[in-house]
C-alpha cells in the first residue's frame, strides 16, 4: 500500500493526491487534451495544405502513330507535389482563429470546473471521516459510562442496598447504547472507504474492512466571515461556469460568421511541380516532361438549393441559445450562493448555540451521580444526565462538522481557490 495510508493525512495532503489520483479529475484531463487537438485542427484552415501525387500505368495495347519516328509505349508515369493556401473564405479563416482561442480558453475552463467540483468533494468525505471518528469515540465513552453505572449499580444489589430492578435498568441502557457503537464504527469504515476511493486509489483485495488510514487535521470553527452581496460578485467574478458559457456565446457568434460565409467566394493560391515520362519513344526513350506550376483558383456557390440559408438559420439560433444558457447560469449560481449562505448562517448559528451545551451536560452528569450517592438522586435521573450528555457530544460534532461542510460549499460557489483555502 502507498505510505500515504499509513500515515496522519492532512486535508491539504488528501488535495494534493487528488490533484494526481482523483479518476474524475484524470478524465478531464485527458478531455482537456483532447480539446486542444480540436483547437489544432480549427487553426488548420490557416495552414498551407501540401499533397503529393504519383501513378505508373502499364498497357499492353498499341495504337499505330502515322508519324515516322514515333512509336508508341506502353507504360506511362507521373507525379507531382502542390501546395495549396487559402487567402479569403469569406472571413471564416479569421473566424477560425478566434474560434480556436475561445475553444482552448473554454476547455481549460471546463477543466477548472471539474477540478474545484472534486476537491468540493474530497473535502466534504475527509470532514465526513473525521466525524465519524469523533462520533465513535462519544459512542465509546457513553458505553463505558453506562457500563461503569451498571458496575455500580451490580455491587449495591450485591452488598444488599439497591433493588434488582437498577441493575436490570443499568444493563439494558448499556444494551441500548451498543448497537449505536457499532453503527458508529460502520460509518466510520464506510467514510474512509469513501475518502480512498475519492483520491483515486483501489485497495488491494486483501485490505478487509477497516482501511488503515488516520486524519491529522480536526474538525474546527475558524471564523468566516463575509456578505452575501459580496459573495455574489465573487460569485459572478470567479466562477469557471459563467465563463465557459461566455465563451461558448463567443463560439456560436463565430458560428454564423462561419455559416455566413458560404454565401461568399473563396481563393485559394496554388504552387507546385510535376513531372510525366513522354507519351511516345523517340529518338530520346529517356524524355521527361516536367516543370513547376503556380496559379490561383476562386471558387462560389452561386445557388446551393438553401443550403446555406440554412445552416445560418441553424447557427443564429444556436447562438440565441447560448445567450439563454449564460443567463440562466448566473440565475443558477446566484440561487446556489443564496443558499449556500443561508446554510452557512444556521451552521454558525448552531455551532454558536451549541458552545456551552457539552459542559453544562457534564455538570449535570456530575451533579446527578453526586446526588445519587448521597441519596436524594435516582438512579433514572443518572442515566438520563449520561444520555444527555452523549447527545450534547454528538450534537457538538454534528455542529462542527455541518459548519465546515457548509463553509466549503460556500467557497466552492464563491469559486475561491480551494487550495489557498486548505493552506490556511
């Protein structure tokens, strides 16, 4: 196994792997590349095109020459290399440059998306670990104090002080809180199960279960502050998705240039040099015809049954279409930042709300067993200040761990630089 698994993982680790391991985040790599061959072959139309051509022909048929001297052969070559260049295709060839700009621009931006979508992700399932870690330890902690009160309450009925019927309440609250154990540590295994498979590692068939990972950071409350009006132009500012849908507007206004431009003419200049053996034997068997050419050819639909017409038709509403999409995308982010902000406003207010709780419920504990002993307590009301206080555990790391998963989302549709954040 790598010896990343093996060790204390921080959240800024767990991004770097991602960065090299995620599948997702690969795949749009290679998506990227892929997009860049797109972008070399709208450049093409710039580019000289070079062709060479050559054929040998052999026959057995003779025709008769009347001319003394001549006969004729009976096999027959030629070849010939040309050069051809565009000079004007009714603006499409600087269309196609601006095109090829705007499509690297978006594919890069697409790719950005992808990533920030990922990490968003790999932060959420460490936060989700270390939860379920924390939970594990309250749910150990409530079992052995449920277990030490059913210890107590054994030895009282024993030395004769306490009827049975503590003993049995004592037992099956410790009963009851087992399976909570356990469901703690099932979600334990599966968060981490899910973290692995995020950093795009496949465990070895002989890793059971339980993998052996361990998180060095900590679920923690550092203050976050900022406006929602503000979030919103950061919004706005920094998302990749506004501007990939901008750029894809900018493609399918080059579009209908490029569509436009069939109802134009095109030249295209020409270069080359050939050769050809001579049709017939002479005098000289070894005579070769060859020589360069040069020369310029124009090309123009005059008519093409609507063609044309139709394919601008096409292109001009798939830019109208485009314009929507980049509306309705602010529309969409505006709505996520509302929300995530609103979510990131009751995470802060129940964190706040939940400062105090865990000690006052330890207090309480105290103070009910101290009762208890000195006899003016129940044994109920010691379990009740043990269920409490393991519900004011719980509710703590709930609080926790909501408030750093709603910051991260938060940031995620600001579209600030996760790694900058992580680095904090």
């Amino acid at each position: 196994m790598p010896a990343w698994i093996s060790r204390p993982l921080t959240l800024a680790d767990a991004i770097n792997l991602a960065l090299q391991q995620n599948g997702a985040i690969q795949r749009g790599k290679s998506d990227l590349e892929a997009q860049y061959g797109v972008v070399v072959q709208t450049r093409a139309i710039v580019v000289p095109k070079v062709s060479a051509n050559g054929q040998y022909e052999y026959t057995t048929e003779v025709e008769s020459i009347p001319f003394p001297g001549f006969s004729p052969i009976n096999h027959t070559w030629d070849g010939n290399i040309q050069i051809v260049q565009s000079i004007y295709q009714g603006g499409q060839i600087s269309s196609s440059l601006r095109s090829a700009n705007l499509t690297k621009d978006q594919a890069l931006l697409n790719y950005q998306t992808i990533i920030a979508d990922n990490l968003l992700q790999v932060r959420i399932a460490y936060y989700d670990v270390l939860q379920a870690a924390e939970q594990v330890i309250v749910e150990q902690a409530s079992v052995k104090l449920l277990g030490q009160q059913f210890d107590d309450q054994q030895r009282r009925f024993n030395a004769g002080t306490v009827p049975r019927f503590n003993v049995l309440q004592a037992d099956v609250a410790v009963a009851n809180e087992r399976p909570r154990l356990i469901q703690a540590r099932n979600t334990h295994r599966i968060a981490k199960n899910n973290l692995v498979n995020l950093l795009g590692y496949r465990l070895p068939t002989g890793v059971l279960e339980d993998v052996p990972m361990e998180l060095s950071d900590k679920l923690d409350s550092d203050p976050y502050q900022i406006d929602l009006p503000v979030a919103i132009a950061k919004a706005l500012q920094n998302r990749s998705e506004i501007a990939s849908l901008q750029k894809q507007e900018a493609l399918r206004k080059e579009g209908v240039i490029g569509a436009d431009s069939n109802y134009k003419p095109s030249v295209q200049l020409l270069a080359g040099y050939g050769a050809r053996n001579s049709t017939f034997i002479t005098s000289y068997p070894g005579d070769v015809v060859h020589g360069l050419t040069a020369g310029a050819q124009v090309s123009w639909n005059i008519f093409d049954g609507f063609l044309t017409k139709g394919k601008v038709q096409q292109a001009k509403a798939l830019y109208q279409g485009s314009q929507v999409d980049v509306d309705n995308e602010v529309r969409s982010i505006e709505l996520e930042v509302r929300t995530d902000y609103s979510n990131f406003i009751e995470a802060s207010e129940t964190l706040e709300s939940q400062k105090k709780v865990q000690e006052e419920a330890e207090e309480a504990l105290r103070l009910a067993t101290a009762r208890n002993d000195a006899g003016t307590g129940t044994q109920l009301d010691v379990l009740s200040a043990e269920t409490s206080l393991t519900q004011a555990r719980s509710t703590q790391i709930q609080a926790l761990h909501d408030y750093d998963v709603a910051r991260a989302r938060l940031e995620r549709a600001i579209g600030e630089n996760i790694m900058q954040t992580t680095q904090k």
